[in-house]
C-alpha cells in the first residue's frame, strides 16, 4: 500500500494519473482527519461509464475539505510509477 497525500484543487487529477497507470487494484480517499470517504476497487479494462459515479462522488468530497490521503493499493505484478 502506498499513501500519497494532495490538495483537493489537486485530487481529480491525481486519481486519473493513478488510474492509467493501470496497476492500481484499489483507491481510497481520505479526508484530513483519516475518514474514508471513498474505497474503489478498480479492474483492468475498466470501462469510462462504470467510473461516472465514481468521478461524481470525487467531485462531491473536494468541496468538503481541503487535504486528502490517496491509499493505493497495487498489483503486485506490475511495475510501480512514482506520482508527484
């Protein structure tokens, strides 16, 4: 598991670098205080209408606060790339 923290100006796009990555088996979102907000497993070949509700929702918590915790957890498998 890797934990990377961001602004919530900075959270939508963060998500959608993790998520072309395309080794990344589950997202969870945290608010400042460690309260999980989201917890989304993700599959390869996920397909761009199975994520409207979940960019629905990551739209709907960057009004709520301001820092966010990304936990990423990774198949094993694949090589891992640094986000900054």
């Amino acid at each position: 598991m890797e934990q990377i923290n961001v602004a919530g100006n900075k959270l939508k796009s963060t998500l959608k670098q993790l998520i072309r990555e395309g080794n990344v088996r589950r997202i969870i979102v945290r608010n400042a205080t460690g309260r999980t907000l989201i917890d989304m497993p993700l599959s390869v070949g996920l397909a761009g209408a199975f994520l409207a509700p979940f960019w629905a929702s990551v739209a709907g918590i960057m009004a709520l606060a301001t820092d966010f915790t990304i936990v990423v957890e990774r198949d094993q498998d694949h090589q891992v790339t640094k986000v900054e």
